[in-house]
C-alpha cells in the first residue's frame, strides 16, 4: 500500500481533516540512517508532522521543516516536508535506544526529553522564508505540534501521531507510521451556531472525542488505508474526502553536482590536499544517509574553475 496524504473536510466543512500514511517512506528512512526502534519513532512523527504542516500551503514549491531539539539522548530531530509530498529527515543520535513502554509503543518523549525547542520554518516557494519557535511541553511531537499552531498560528488543533516498530525485524521495521491532523477552519465555531446550534464547547468536545489515537492505530493495523480510517473515525459526521490527495515518497535533493559545488568552498589549498593525502574525497547527505565520492580528478577540475574564477 503507496504512502498517501489525504486532505478532507469534516462537520459541514467547519473542521479540517488531513491524514498521512508514512510507512514505506518511514522504512527509507530507517534504511538509510540505520535508526534504532525509539529514533525510528521519533523521526517518524517528525516526518508526519512536516507534511501535515506542508499541506495546507499553497505554492507546488513550497516546504515546512520541523526542528526538534530536547535534552533527551536522541538530540536533534529534524524532518523537511514539501507540499508536493516528498520528505526526508535525520536524527543526530540514531543509534539511542531506550526499552519500550509497558504498551509495547516507543518511549518518544523521553528520548526527545521534555525541555527544549520545537521550531518550525516555512518557505511558501518565493520570498524568505519565515520561522516561528516555540518551548517543548510534552516531547511526544502530537502535543508540541498542537501547542505550536495554537501559541504560534493561534489556530485550535488536535493531533494524532502513531506506529508500530516491530523491533526484530532489521530490512522493514515498520509496521505501520501514520497521522491524522484536526483544525478548525476560521470562524467556524461562528458560523457553527448559527448553521446548526453547536457551540464552541459542542465542537471542541467532538474533536477530543475522535483524537483517540489507540483506535487509530487499531484501524491501521487492521490493514485499512488511510481514506478508510479517516472515513471511520468520523462515520457520524460526514467526511466528505477532498480531491486533492498526493502520493507520499522519502526523497532528498542532493545529487553529486550539488556535492561538487558545495567542495568548492573549501577552497584550493583544502581541495590540494584532499588530493595529495586523501586521493579524493567522501561526503555525506545529513538528510538521506547517501555517500559521494569525488575522485581526484574532479577536485582537479574544482581547483581549475577557483582558479579562473580568481584571474
């Protein structure tokens, strides 16, 4: 089953409802950073929680990267989502480990720890882009995420974020990775009195009552993709599915041109003694895990184009 984004709309379209399915780019990612079972987790959710945030932009161009830095063991948590549903991410300390809880699920917020920063910056595909910080209050991503878009957005949001590690398995751990993202739309608790008699406490008490992420997980695991879990979940509120969905894939940027370019500052003395002492050079994507190797030729040629840039 393909990773997919699903966008929707929910209560006579006064709540916004947009679900992510994660597992295979998730598995890529463990892949390629070799993570232990709590990394996995975290950088998972982190990944969730970009494209989550990336969708509702406007701009084919445009991303969200979500940085997380606690004073737990895994350090930085870090995850670059694109509206076009690609996303990548890395963990300083992959290879942190703690036991699980008694419910089997990984200890996130303690490996994240609780006090530290959870940033978010957003580039909307022209201009500079914008960032915003907000202190930690949980670690377990689902509640920072909410405490972010209400101090930072002032926008009322519930999350759910989940999966299911299954530790003894190294080529695929992942059983299932998966979020779910609640939003009231502006204004909507308006004209939700005056459409249907529903207050703002009537609102908020529904979207507390389907953040049930145990259910979620349970629907999951039962197979279910992520149009039939959402459709689920909000059975006795109409969810009327958006035809703007959009595969999901793990993807980075970084190609050896990009490499080559980026060696040029360390200038003609540096790329000399690669050479001389190292015949060539290795480089690696913080993002994707992947190596380059530029061979000594291709220095030379580095080396050649500084030099006509200084005449």
């Amino acid at each position: 089953m393909n990773d997919r984004l699903i966008r929707a709309l929910t209560a006579d379209g006064r709540v916004r409802v947009i679900g992510v399915n994660i597992t295979q780019s998730l598995n890529e990612a463990h892949r390629r950073h070799q993570l232990s079972a709590v990394a996995t987790a975290a950088l998972g959710r982190a990944m969730s929680a970009s494209l989550l945030l990336a969708s509702n932009m406007k701009q084919a161009q445009a991303r969200v990267n979500v940085r997380i830095a606690g004073d737990g063991g895994l350090g930085l948590v870090y995850a670059d989502a694109g509206f076009d549903g690609t996303v990548r991410g890395f963990v300083t300390n992959p290879k942190f480990e703690l036991p699980p809880l008694a419910d089997g699920q990984q200890n996130v917020s303690q490996g994240i720890g609780h006090t530290g920063f959870f940033k978010v910056m957003r580039d909307v595909g022209y201009g500079e882009p914008y960032s915003s910080t907000v202190e930690l209050i949980a670690g377990d991503i689902a509640n920072d995420v909410a405490w972010y878009l209400a101090s930072s957005e002032q926008t009322y949001s519930k999350l759910m974020l989940t999966e299911v590690i299954e530790q003894d398995r190294d080529d695929a751990p992942v059983k299932v990775a998966a979020g779910i993202l609640l939003q009231i739309m502006p204004k909507a608790t308006l004209r939700a009195a005056k459409t249907a008699n529903l207050s703002q406490e009537d609102l908020l008490s529904q979207l507390d009552a389907k953040s049930d992420t145990q259910k979620f997980m349970d629907l999951l695991l039962q197979g279910k993709a992520i149009t039939e879990v959402m459709t689920e979940i909000f059975a006795d509120m109409h969810l009327d599915i958006l035809p703007m969905s959009k595969d999901v894939t793990f993807s980075c940027p970084c190609s050896m041109e990009r490499v080559l370019a980026a060696m040029k500052m360390f200038g003609e003395e540096d790329l000399r003694s690669m050479i001389a002492e190292d015949k060539g050079a290795e480089a690696t994507c913080h993002f994707c895990g992947e190596v380059y190797h530029a061979t000594t030729e291709q220095l030379s040629n580095l080396i050649a184009d500084l030099q006509v840039v200084n005449t």
